[in-house]
C-alpha cells in the first residue's frame, strides 16, 4: 500500500528511511511547540489551546503535503507570521486575536485563489531577488529583538530606546547559555539542536527554583478556546478603518509573507531532494503549494497563525527523505506531542528566546545573495531590512522596501527593470498608507 501510495521505488527510498527522515525534520522543527503558544499567548489566547492548535495545525498541514504532492516537507504555524499577528495586528493595530485569526483566513482564501490561478507563481517571478532576500532578513532581526526582549538581555532605556539588560540575573544569562549550547550543537551537527537548547535551559530554570515541575505526560488541553473563535466580521468592522484598511494593512502583509517563505522553502526543499531536475516529478510542486495553502485555512479555524513550509525539512531530506512518507511522520509526531503539555507549559519565555535568536541568525544568511555593487538594489534591501526591527513591524519594513525599490529604479531611469507585479505592491503599499 505504501509503495503504491508514495512511489517509493521510483525515489530510491524505503519505508524504514522515510520514517527516519520523518523522525529527523520533527526533531528540527518541534520547538514550535513551544515558541509559537508563547507568542500567541501574549495576544490574550489561552496557551494550553495554542499548544494543541499548533501541534494539530502541524499535524494537518504536514499530512496534506504528503498525501496531496507526496513531498518530504513539514508544516507548522510559521515563525515571523506568529511575531506580525501578535505584535503588530494585535498589540500595535488594536484588532483581537479572534478578528486577528479571521484575517488570517482571509489571507488563506487569498493565498488559495493566487495559487489556484497561477497568479502565486507570476507575483513570485516578478519580485526581485534582492527584495525576497531582504524580507527574510528583516524577519530574522525582527524575531531577535523579540528573543532578546523576552530573555531581559536588553531592556528599555529613556535616553538611547534600548540598551543592555541585567546580566547577573537568571533569565538572561540561562537564554545566552541555551543559544551558545544551540549552537555548539549546530557546529557538531547533532539533530534537534534548538528542542534540546530549550529543554536544557528549562531545566536549569527548575534547578536553580525559578521553575516549578508539573509533569511530564497529561491528556492535551481543551481546543474550545480557539476552536472555530476566528472573527471575520469584527475583524472587517468601521472601528478598524473598514475593509479597505484590512485588506492593505494586514492581509496584505500576511499574503505576501506567506507567499515568500512559503514558495521559497517548497522550492528550495524540492530541489535540494531532486524533485525538481525529474519533468515527472515536477509538476507536483503546483499540488504542493495548494497543499500548503489549504493548511493556512485550517490553522486559522483551529486557533493558530499562519502555517507555513519549514526549512527544517531539508534536515530530513538530507537523512534521505524523498517522499510524502516523510511529512505524515511528521504529523504523526506532532499528534503525539499532544500529550506533553505540561511541559510546554513549563517552558517559560527565557526558554524559547535562544530558538528566536538561533532562528534570526540562520534568516539572515540571506543578506548575501543581496548585489551590494548595486545601489538601485542595496538601498530598497537595506531599507526594508531594518525598518522591521526598528518599527516594530514586518509590514513596514515591507512597506519601505517595495516603495523605494521602485523609486529609486524609475529616478535613475531604469524603469525597466521593475517587475509589473513588484509595481502593483508598491502601488497597494502606497494606497495602504494614503487610506490610513
């Protein structure tokens, strides 16, 4: 059943190396679990119903990659997206996490019928590579000012905004052990380097009494207070500017966030597993990305941000993962973390700031495939690089980028080489502002 199901032969793999594969990405991308309900708790959401909505998101996601495209990749609430719904669509823009989840099934409905209609692939093909490259950097330093707040390493300052924290205090010299730990791990290839930083880290919490055990095994948590709480209505209403100011300011954002680090990480997944070089193989990318954005839709009913491909899945790929086999052991795995809840309640904000911080440090390897020679390219990058930490907003930083890219390549009259689809975002971005 299985041979017939996924092909295996055809991609030299076997059901014993799949399930390995599958064991290693889980491992790579399970401190999820514990980042992503931190987050989310922030907004007001109750966290034990973030921890099951994200494993289940995870789960749902992960199986319908494998059974619509048969792909090696897992899915789970996406880092970044988690950071803009709490931080900016909630904290900074005044909606509730329920409109919040509302907007994000927006975002799914949108990001569905971009794919459905082959607009997905134009807009990605029109963005230049200087731009997707900046935006994953910015996201990085935008979740490592958020990992450095939560570990108290730096703190608020009057005089200069920011400055260092009190590092004789527990919580952030335990955050700067996990992340050296992290990444010593890293540099010694040993995989779920980021779940063992942070269960290191929590249990030195207990140790030292700032933590008090609960268990390790319970039944999961209630999903009610998440399950099918999104509010669509609320979230369109007058008293948030209405649907223009939605549509721009927030699904907008979450589309083109979705659309950058999703399509990216299939592509780049894909290839790395030659999935792409085989004509046969190939067209199932198109079943993959409606399998990713189908899973956003089912995220945002059961509770959760916007789920996402994880590059972690190349982890599993190079343990020699080939096919969807891959992906539902993921989900399975997700399924059965249900029943650690008391641990993923234990781990306290100090302990998921170095999995941040490692993560930040990872997203922005991409500052180098940016033509610094350039300035037409270098200037928009840097712009929209830093203006996410620095405004507290991916969608300013978006913002930022994709307007001054087009100015500066029309003043130095090198309007040709703007891409349609990079003019109609800078375009909406402009009108986002203007409306506002």
């Amino acid at each position: 059943m299985l041979e017939r199901l996924f092909k295996l032969s055809d991609h030299n793999t076997t059901v014993q190396t799949e399930l390995l594969a599958g064991a290693t990405t889980f491992l790579t991308m399970s401190y999820i679990v514990f980042v992503n309900p931190d987050i989310l708790a922030s907004t007001g959401m109750d966290r034990g119903a973030c921890f099951v909505a994200t494993c289940v998101a995870a789960a749902v996601g992960s199986v319908l990659m494998g059974l619509l495209a048969n792909y090696p990749v897992g899915l789970a609430p996406g880092m970044g997206l988690n950071a803009f719904l709490a931080f900016t669509v909630v904290a900074g823009m005044g909606y509730t996490w329920p409109q919040a989840l509302g907007l994000v099934f927006l975002s799914g409905c949108i990001f569905l019928l971009l794919t459905a209609t082959g607009i997905r692939r134009w807009l990605i093909a029109g963005i230049p590579s200087s731009l997707r490259s900046s935006i994953a950097a910015g996201i990085g330093l935008f979740l490592a000012l958020i990992g450095l707040q939560k570990a108290h390493i730096i703190v608020a300052d009057p005089h200069t905004l920011v400055t260092l924290g009190d590092l004789h205090q527990a919580p952030p010299l335990l955050a700067l052990g996990g992340f050296m730990l992290i990444a010593i791990m890293e540099a010694r290839r040993i995989r779920g380097s980021i779940l063992i930083g942070i269960l290191a880290v929590t249990l030195a919490g207990i140790a030292l009494g700032d933590l008090h055990y609960k268990g390790l095994v319970a039944m999961p948590p209630s999903l009610s207070p998440t399950w099918l709480k999104l509010d669509i209505p609320g979230a369109l209403h007058a008293d948030h500017g209405g649907l223009a100011f939605a549509l721009l300011h927030v699904v907008l954002v979450f589309v083109l966030v979705e659309m950058f680090d999703a399509t990216g990480t299939l592509m780049g997944v894909a290839q790395r597993a030659g999935l792409l070089a085989d004509p046969a193989k190939r067209h199932r990318l198109g079943k993959a990305l409606f399998a990713d954005s189908t899973a956003i839709l089912a995220g945002s009913l059961i509770g959760t941000s916007s789920t996402t491909a994880f590059v972690e899945s190349a982890a599993g790929v190079q343990a020699g993962g080939r096919t969807g086999l891959t992906a539902i052991t993921v989900g399975a795995l997700f399924l059965c973390a249900l029943w650690f809840g008391p641990v993923a309640s234990l781990v306290p904000a100090y302990a998921t700031a170095p999995a941040l911080i490692y993560v930040a440090g990872l997203m922005l390897r991409e500052l180098v495939d940016i033509e610094w020679n350039d300035i037409t390219e270098a200037a928009p990058a840097a712009i929209c690089a830093s203006a996410m930490p620095f405004t507290y907003s991916i969608a300013n930083g978006l913002a930022l980028g994709f307007v001054s890219y087009v100015l500066l390549k029309l003043g130095a009259g090198r309007w040709r080489d703007v891409h349609p689809a990079t003019a109609l975002i800078g375009a909406l971005f402009v009108a986002r502002y203007a409306l506002g």
